[in-house]
C-alpha cells in the first residue's frame, strides 16, 4: 500500500466516525407502505432470552438468522438448543417484521439430549403460509418460564422444487471505508450494502449466500464491535433467507479482539451445510488459520489469503461423502483455483488449496461460490464451476469491475444460468427501485438489460382489491389492515406502475 493510499484512508476515518453516530438505523427508515416495510423490534438482539432468573436460560444454537431451516409446509426440522433442565417446552413461528403477524405453535416430540445440546423436532401445520419467520421456543421449570427468540430462522416454502434460484453476494465490507473511491455518497452510511439488499427483496431469490467480508475490521481499535451490530442490522432487512460464511476480514485479531468470537456469536458456527430438497450446500471458512496468523495491527496484518485446518478439512469431507444430493454447491471466501501467497506479507501460500479442489473433483462438486478479488470471473475446472462475485460496496480492483450480485438460475439437476452479461459478470446494484406514490401505487423501475418479475408488498385498509400490472400471491389481515403481496413482470429498461384499487 503507498503511502498516499493510507494517508487518504486516514484522512477520511475522522469523518466516519464522526458520521457513524448519526446513522440512521434501517427500522426508522421504514415507512409505511414501501416494499420492505419491517418492524425490526429484533435488531441488534441475536439471541432474545426473558425469564427464568439466578439460572442458566435456554440459547437457541440452530436454526438461525444466518442459517434458517428451510422447511416444506406441513414439514419438520430439528431445533437444536442449550438448556437447563426443563419440565416442559413449547415453540412457535411468527412472521418476520411484518406489519401484520401471523403466529403458529409448532408441534413438538419428546426433546433429547446429546452432550450439552438439546435437540426437539417441530412439526410445520399445514396451514402455514409461505414467508419467512422468527422462531421463539419457550421452557418451563418449577413454575417459571424463558423464551428466547431467532429472527428470520425458518422459512416456509410451499414444496421443494428442481427449478429455484439464489443470490450470491459477496464483500459486504461494513465499516470498510474504500469504498468511498468509487463513490462517496453511496459508502456513507452503508447505502450500497442496504441498496443490494432493497434490490434483492425485489427480485425475492428463494434465499442468498454470502461469502465472507461482512465487516472490515482493520481501521481502528475496537471496531468490531461496532460493524458486527451494524453488520447484523442491515441483514435483517433481507426479506429472504440468508446464509453466511466467514472471510478474512471478518477474523482478524485485533486490539485483544477475535472477530470470529463475534461472528459466533452473532451468526453462529463457521462452517456447517444445508439442504434446499435434493440440493447440498458445503459453507467453508476458508480463513481457517491459527489465531496468531491471524493477528493484525490497523491495516498490518500479516495474512489475509485462504487457510484450511486439517480438522475443518476432514469434516469437508466427510460432509461431501455423506451427501447424496443431486448437485453439490460449495461457498467459500478465497476461491482454491488460485493460490493466495501475494496475500500474505510473510508469502505464505493457500493452505489446504490442493487438498480442497482434489475433494471437489472426488466428490464432483457442480459449482463453488467465491469472492474476495472484488471483480467477477468464471472459470470452469475439471467440470466444476468456479464462480467469483464482484464486492457489493468496496473498492474494485479491475477496470471492468462495478459493485454488483449475481443471480443463479437452478433446473432439473443443471446450472441454466450465473452471468447477467457474457461472459463472467454479474447483476450491476443501482439498476433497480420501487417507489411508491401512494399507498395504492408503486413504479418499478428497471434499468437492466434483463426482464424481471419484482415482488412487493402493500399495506391497506381491510378490502378486495384487484391489481393493475400485477398478481396478488398472498395476503393477510388483521382488524382493519390488508398486507398484501404482489408480482410484476417488468421488461429490461422500463417502468411499470401497479396499483390496487378496490373492487
């Protein structure tokens, strides 16, 4: 880095910090009616626990904001959690900052328990409508109760299906402040990390991964705890489920701080996997090195490349030999097709690199999901495909490379489509909105070389509606208020206004 890079980067630390205090949070920002309206009463709480006092209280391990169950209606998942002893459980579901809240108590079996972890299997009724919800599981014990609460932990879809899609997005960066070379407005505040996500919930991909670099990190003493908070925020704004894993900003030690302990502890374990129906997800953490390797002083660290330990490498395995899935998808944060030694000031190379992509082709992995270079690029090794996304709000680092996410397209058993453009590059962020006029009226405007269908949501008073330039795929009530869900079909470069209007 010269030395007028870092002098510039300093320069400006002031004026984020001293704008950090007067960020507005994303719930003040609802108003109402918009296509995202929340209620965020969960915000900065990853783990909501009242009741029971001079007692260890039940903590909520899986699933999470970070890594939902996604569940069939009328389906099952297990709930894993730490607990006491307990004389009776019960749980329930309730919809994720909505205007309206539906609530549905879930069925449960007999609880067992496997060391220190409890687990239960829940049952979905059937009547559960398809949305995204927050989990509370209640325990009770001489008389007295706790609850504690997951946000956004479990999502409902109607049947698992051979035709989805998802959204990989990558270098999140908050609290990073290089971005502010590519655009000074849009860094402030976080807007281009908020804006991908307002743009997502329009496209409403059947979940999102993102790989690594959620925070920065690497400015000043202590600031995880601030970017974790903040980080943690403006993913609750995600109106579909989201799955993370780490990369090396995220883990650095700093000033007597692991940010992987905060990762743990807003996001849970940092690696794990996931099944969409016959789909299987291996999320890595491809930052795996030691802690002292990991140590850095403000923007000294001495490696930030990719680093696999033999433990996470056997549990990789034996998670890809265990699958009998159709396809096998694989997220990580340092793509294993490059070596990473330049990322390092001691020229340490990629650890565990070779051994990965031979687990890959042994156990034929269809594609792997990266980030880190802040650029796009697709290659195809040995028949797997190797897809890296360029940064959603950092600094770039090729002449071809803007902020962006990028789109899969998922049929019977075959990657149909990853690339907005030919022939590596993904969704370009500032190409789509939705403004409402009025609480009846919204214009879609899209700005990309591609149709859409936009999803959104209105909240009126009690009534039938039709829509104009529409379909209404769900609704709920609730007194004298109608929450009701819309999609659209928006041509490439055009607008569409949709209105209801009563019947």
């Amino acid at each position: 880095m010269n030395n007028k890079y870092l002098l510039t980067l300093i320069s400006i630390f002031a004026a984020i910090i001293l704008l950090s205090g007067s960020f507005v949070s994303v719930a003040s920002q609802q108003k109402t009616p918009t296509f995202n309206t929340r209620d965020f009463s969960y915000q900065n709480k990853p783990n909501l626990v009242k009741g029971i006092t001079n007692q260890d209280t039940v903590n909520i391990l899986y699933p999470l904001s970070s890594i939902p169950a996604l569940v069939e209606k009328a389906g099952n998942f297990t709930i894993d959690f730490e607990s006491e002893d307990f004389d009776s459980i019960s749980a329930c579901i309730s919809t994720a900052y909505e205007p309206i809240v539906d609530e549905f108590e879930l069925e449960l079996e007999n609880a067992w328990k496997t060391d220190s972890t409890w687990h239960v299997a829940a049952s979905v009724p059937l009547n559960t409508p398809k949305e995204l919800y927050n989990l509370t599981i209640t325990i009770g014990k001489n008389g007295e109760s706790a609850s504690c609460s997951q946000p956004r932990a479990v999502s409902i879809i109607d049947e698992f299906s051979d035709r989805f899609s998802f959204i990989h997005i990558t270098d999140f960066h908050i609290g990073d402040p290089r971005g502010l070379r590519e655009n000074i407005r849009e860094t402030i505040g976080w807007k281009a990390a908020k804006k991908c996500v307002a743009e997502i919930n329009l496209l409403s991909p059947d979940f999102v991964v993102i790989t690594g670099d959620l925070v920065f990190g690497q400015l000043y003493p202590f600031e995880y705890t601030w970017e974790y908070k903040k980080c943690y925020e403006i993913l609750q704004m995600f109106q579909v489920p989201t799955f993370l894993c780490p990369g090396n900003h995220d883990g650095y030690v700093q000033t007597g701080q692991d940010g992987f302990k905060l990762w743990q502890e807003y996001f849970g374990p940092l690696y794990y996997s996931f099944d969409y129906g016959d789909h299987h997800f291996t999320s890595v953490n491809s930052y795996d090195w030691p802690k002292l390797a990991r140590f850095g002083i403000s923007y000294l660290v001495f490696n930030w490349g990719g680093y696999i330990q033999e433990e996470q490498m056997e549990w990789i395995e034996e998670d890809l030999e265990n699958s009998n899935a159709t396809m096998k998808f694989m997220l990580l944060h340092h793509n294993p097709i490059w070596d990473t030694k330049n990322d390092s000031l001691l020229k340490n190379g990629y650890e565990g690199r070779e051994e990965l992509l031979s687990l890959i082709d042994e156990y034929d992995v269809d594609a792997v999901f990266a980030g880190h270079v802040h650029y796009d690029d697709i290659t195809i090794q040995n028949d797997t495909l190797y897809v890296t996304t360029t940064t959603a709000s950092s600094s770039l680092s090729s002449e071809d490379a803007y902020w962006g996410y990028r789109l899969i397209d998922i049929q019977d058993g075959e990657i149909t489509s990853y690339n907005y453009k030919e022939p590596k590059f993904s969704i370009p962020s500032y190409k789509l909105s939705c403004k409402f006029t009025d609480s009846h009226t919204a214009v879609v405007t899209n700005d990309l070389e591609m149709d859409i269908k936009a999803h959104l949501t209105f909240l009126l008073p009690l009534g039938d509606y039709n829509v104009e330039n529409g379909e209404i795929l769900m609704q709920r009530e609730k007194n004298d208020t109608v929450e009701i869900y819309v999609a659209s079909e928006v041509g490439k470069e055009s607008d569409v206004t949709i209105t209801l209007s009563l019947q």
